[in-house]
C-alpha cells in the first residue's frame, strides 16, 4: 500500500507495468458509547421537520418521526446506488450496534436519484444486500429534501442528529466526520 492506494503489478508481455487502484478509504468503526463532548457542546441548529407525503415505510410500523420520541434519532436522506452513501454504512452499522433500538433509532430516507431507484421492491433488496436494518422512509418524489436540507439542493447523503426533544444537534452532507457523528449520538444519548 502506497499513499492510501493499492499497488497491482500486472505482468503484459514481458513489460511490467505499475497499475494503481484506489480503494475508498475504510471508516474508522470505534464501539464506544462514551463521548469526548458534551450535550451543551452541540448547538440547536434547529427544529427538525416533519417528513411529509412519504410514499410508505420499509422495516417498520412506524409512520411518522414522531413514533421515535424521546429516542436520539440519527436520520440520514440516501439512495441506494450512491456509492457515497454506501461508504457511511459500515459507521452508521456500528452505531446501530452499539446503543440499538433502545435508545437510539436510525432512519434512512430513501430520496432517489434515477427513476431505478424508486421501485421498493428495489430498496428493500439492497437495503438487505447493504446491511441497512433500520427504518427506511421512502421519499420518491424527494419532497422533503425541501423541508430539511436549505433551498432546493438535494445531497447524498445527508445525515441529522435530533436529540430527544425534536432539535436538529448535527447535520453533515456527504462521507466522512464518523468520530463527531459518534460523538454527538453519544453525546445525545447521555442527556437522556
């Protein structure tokens, strides 16, 4: 390994050739539930929105946000075939594992990006295939990215952490940031 990439030699003809193949890099996963802040450290960003005209729910009963009450919620807008969001799977995984459904829920906002990815059929066969085990709202038409995310942009992923009271604590678009997403969820979960 060279400079976070994977060296592969590949032997054409006589002429060896270096060829270089990169590798995202693996998400540091800490099974740890204590945290290196506190609570009063992350500010109120805001209320969190309602998801509204969802088009159902996949691995749940619920139907609202608000059946998670009093729960750390870690909610996260993804589509499937986002390779971006396939990489924060492992930590949300280990989250999940760490404090489960007891304390924490986790909720995935399937958003779609290509007319594919709606079926959800199709969500729940790579929901299965990825690992993702938590509550999946199905958001076809993308209505709520509206409500969460400012103006009309739309990221993959985009993840939230809403405290116990309804307040938006964490918000980060795109990979990476694992430690303080653990650090705020642990945080969260301390103040309840």
């Amino acid at each position: 390994i060279v400079g976070g990439a994977v060296i592969v030699w590949v032997q054409v003809g006589g002429d060896p050739s270096p060829r270089t193949e990169r590798r995202p890099p693996e998400p540091s996963v800490i099974n740890r539930t204590e945290s290196r802040i506190e609570a009063a450290d992350l500010p109120v960003l805001r209320p969190a929105p309602d998801l509204v005209e969802l088009d159902g729910w996949l691995q749940t009963e619920a139907d609202s946000l608000d059946d998670f009450e009093g729960k750390v919620l870690v909610v996260q807008f993804w589509t499937f075939s986002c390779r971006n969001c396939k990489a924060t799977i492992p930590n949300l995984q280990e989250i999940y594992s760490t404090y489960g459904r007891h304390q924490v829920e986790i909720v995935g906002v399937h958003a779609p990006e290509f007319s594919f990815e709606e079926d959800p059929a199709a969500v729940l066969t790579a929901a299965t295939e990825l690992g993702v085990n938590w509550p999946i709202a199905l958001d076809t038409g993308k209505r709520n990215f509206h409500g969460w995310q400012e103006g009309r942009t739309a990221y993959w992923p985009r993840t939230y952490v809403i405290d116990g009271h309804g307040q938006i604590r964490f918000d980060h678009i795109g990979e990476g940031k694992y430690e303080e997403l653990r650090d705020a969820v642990a945080a969260l979960v301390a103040e309840l």
